[in-house]
C-alpha cells in the first residue's frame, strides 16, 4: 500500500492503563501494533503507560488498518464527537492490539482489560481525518 504523506502537522499521545493481571511488556506491545515508533513511558506507579510523538509515521498502522478494515466512517464520526478545539481521542481495544488488529470502541467497556486512549491534535481536523480516514 502507498502511503500519501501527510500535509499537516499532528501531535498523537496516548494513555493506557496496566490492569493487575497484565503483563506490562505484552500491553507495551499492543500500543506498537497500533503506534509503531512511539516513545514509551511508565508512569511511577506502573499502573499506566503514556507516550507522544509529533512524527506521523507512528500512525501509519492506523492509517493502513482503517483502510484494510473499512472503519473510517466509524473513526470519523467518533473523531468529531470527541473534538473540543484542536483536540480529540479515540479508544482502541488492546486485545486486538495486542493481536495487531486495529479495533475502535465506542466506549472503554468494549475493551475488556480497558482501552488504549489515543489522543490527536491538529491545526488542520478536515486535512487530517482526510488523510487518516478518508471517505
């Protein structure tokens, strides 16, 4: 698949929480399914892993997926619900992450072991969402 560079600029971060019976390294790996490339950081408690990036190709596994799945009317629609200014977020389920499969939920209980909350900040949403999920 040719990937069409992005023309805006985005800052992606994301936050996950590492349930108890979870093994942080394989929720490490459910968040580079999705986010390749993304710095990772534990938080002090080890409760919860974050990260950010301002480089786009830590989105090219969404922007392949969403495309392989037919998801972008789904992930533009929950895109806009969830935009407040220049910012906006989407939950990912982390076992299908883990698995390598990009799946969206509407809500945090659609992810048994809870979400990946991805956030995304553009000055340009329509540019953005054109590239990432484009109609």
């Amino acid at each position: 698949m040719r990937i069409e560079p992005l023309k805006t600029s985005v800052h992606t971060s994301f936050v996950v929480e590492v349930m108890k019976t979870e093994d942080p390294q394989k929720v490490r790996r459910a968040v580079l399914n999705i986010l390749p490339g993304i710095e990772i950081k534990e938080n002090a408690s080890g409760r919860f892993l974050t990260g950010e990036s301002s480089d786009s190709r830590c989105l090219i596994a969404l922007y392949e997926q969403i495309r392989a799945r037919r998801i972008a009317g789904v992930v533009r629609r929950l895109y806009e619900e969830h935009l407040v200014g220049e910012r906006s977020w989407l939950y990912f389920n982390k076992q299908a992450a883990y698995a390598g499969s990009v799946v969206v939920c509407e809500e945090p209980s659609e992810s048994p072991l809870g979400p990946i909350k991805v956030y995304f900040e553009c000055s340009d949403k329509d540019l953005f969402l054109d590239w990432l999920a484009p109609l």
